[in-house]
C-alpha cells in the first residue's frame, strides 16, 4: 500500500486522460465541477444519472461529454455507463469524483500521479490521512465502521473505503466491472482490487460538504450497509456465511446444553427451547456448509478466470 503526496502540477502535458463524473440532480454545483475538471483532464464525461433538473445541459454547456440515464439507476451503473465510454477514448489514465462539489478537482494531478509514475493501477483519495479531513462528524462514524468491515472482508487496508475521488490504470480499467449499482461500488473496487492483484495506493485529499444530502444519513448508511453485506457474501462467502454458521451453531449447542442441564435436575423436558436448539443447530450446520461449498466452487472461478486472462490467481 502506498501513501503518498506528489506534485500538484503532474499531469502538464500528459495526454489521453479522462475524468468521469456520476451526477444527480446536481445542476447547481456540476458546472463548475465540470469546468474545473477540465483543466486537468483532456474528456470530462458526465453520466446523467436519470436526473429530473438541468444537470445534462449545464454539464455540457461547460464542456463535458454528457450520457443521460432514462431512469435513476444508481452510482454504480452510472459508473460503469462512465467506465464503457471510457474504455472507447483509450485512455491513459481515468479519475472519478463526486458532482456535488464535494471533492476539489485542482486535487486530481495528485490523485492521479501514481497511476501515471507507474506505481498503482487503482488510488483512493482519502480523507482521512490528514488530520483536518473536513467530513462533517455525524458521518465520521459510519465512515470507519463500512471501511473496517470492507478491509477486514476484502484482504486489503485502506483508511477510506467509501472514497468517490479514486483514479485508474489502463490495466485497472480494461478488467473492472461492478455489479454493485448504488454507493457500495467503492466498497466493490476495494473487493475487485484483491481479486484481480491491482496494485493500489492512497493520497490524501480534502473535502467540502456543500449541500445537505439528498437522503437522511441513517437511511443512506442502512442502504450502503446493505450493499457491503451483499459484497461480503459474493466475495467472500465462507466469512460471511461462516461467521453466521459458527455463530447460530455455537447458540444452538449452548442452548441444547442448557436443556440437557435442566432436564438432568428437574426430569421435565423443555421442547420448545430442545427444538429452538435443534433448528439454530441445523441452520447453522446448513450455514457453514454452505459457505464451504461456496468459497470452494468461487476458488475454482476465479482459478478458471485467472488461467483464461493468464494471470495469477489471487487468494
């Protein structure tokens, strides 16, 4: 993992670069996004994610290369719209940032820089390496518990799991497809990085919450916090039905004792606590086998993937 600052002033001269920005009802803030980004990037391609203001107009207005959503589909599909009309310009390097205003573009060169010094093939732009991160602190907290829960599932650390300022190689961007539509997507990068051996770093970055958010916090986190349960289980099925299975196994075991106890002292028979136990046994069992099977038929995809893409498998 690298974790570094670099020069501001990078990216003089480097052609073929291309930032994509998912938006949403972002007309207020996604002109001067636009307008920004494009100092630093040669395409500014702005996914229109279904968005009921004038967000597509504004945005090419300022010079983006604007894809419109029909309908609201979600971040993650509005990425991976960004990531196909990417791929056609063969870029040299992509960055993605957020159109609320929150991330600052004169930041992208330093995001950027170890894709194009050859060090990383994914950067996350955290902002938590710097103690003035500038995140409002109702949201400190649910930051560090999705990134805990993504690095400890994932196999790899980062300090900001749920950044949307990140940057990509050219081997990054040829291999990546998220199957995540809404805000765990970066969760999914994260899980994607380890599957496919990218090599990934970090850079600190600042940010600056404008705009209250389009949704109650506690609403957004339960539905985020959905999206990386759903992760754990596609990307890591035996930790998260293992853990389950253990854990249900374990309670039925400890529930059956305590009825085998109490039978031996008072010769009554508890059956709705006997068959409480029986089921949280068997659920557990099923659990846990489940997990076995499916870590094992994954293990023997992404060994069939690695040897069709001829690279090496990763653990």
């Amino acid at each position: 993992m690298v974790k570094q600052k670099v020069k501001p002033d990078l990216l003089e001269g480097e052609p073929r670069v291309v930032a994509i920005i998912p938006a949403y009802n972002e007309a207020r803030t996604i002109g001067s996004v636009v307008l920004q980004t494009c100092r630093h990037a040669d395409t500014v391609i702005v996914v229109d994610d279904g968005s009921s203001d004038a967000t597509a107009e504004i945005a090419a207005a300022a010079g983006a290369l604007v894809v419109r959503h029909g309908v609201n589909r979600g971040k993650g599909a509005a990425l991976n719209t960004g990531f196909c009309k990417a791929r056609e310009l063969d870029p040299l390097a992509i960055v993605m940032l957020d159109g609320d205003g929150q991330h600052q573009p004169e930041e992208v060169p330093q995001v950027l820089a170890p894709i194009l010094e050859g060090q990383a093939d994914m950067v996350v732009g955290s902002r938590y390496l710097e103690k003035e991160c500038g995140v409002p602190r109702h949201r400190i907290l649910g930051h560090w518990a999705f990134t805990s829960l993504t690095n400890l599932a994932s196999g790899l650390r980062v300090s900001d799991s749920q950044s949307g300022f990140r940057a990509f190689s050219p081997r990054a961007v040829e291999c990546v497809s998220f199957s995540s539509n809404g805000f765990s997507v970066e969760s999914e990068m994260q899980f994607l990085a380890h599957e496919l051996g990218l090599r990934l770093a970090e850079v600190p970055i600042t940010a600056d919450y404008v705009d209250k958010p389009k949704r109650p916090v506690v609403a957004h986190g339960l539905m985020v916090l959905n999206g990386v349960l759903r992760l754990v289980g596609q990307y890591r099925p035996l930790f998260f039905f293992g853990l389950a299975g253990l854990f249900l196994l374990l309670v039925g075991v400890g529930w059956g004792w305590w009825v085998v106890i109490v039978y031996g002292r008072t010769k009554q028979l508890a059956i709705g606590y006997a068959l409480i136990s029986v089921l949280l046994t068997v659920l557990g069992s099923l659990s846990l086998f489940s997990g076995i099977m499916l870590h094992s038929v994954r293990a023997l995809l992404m060994e069939f993937g690695a040897a069709r893409d001829g690279r090496a498998p990763q653990g």
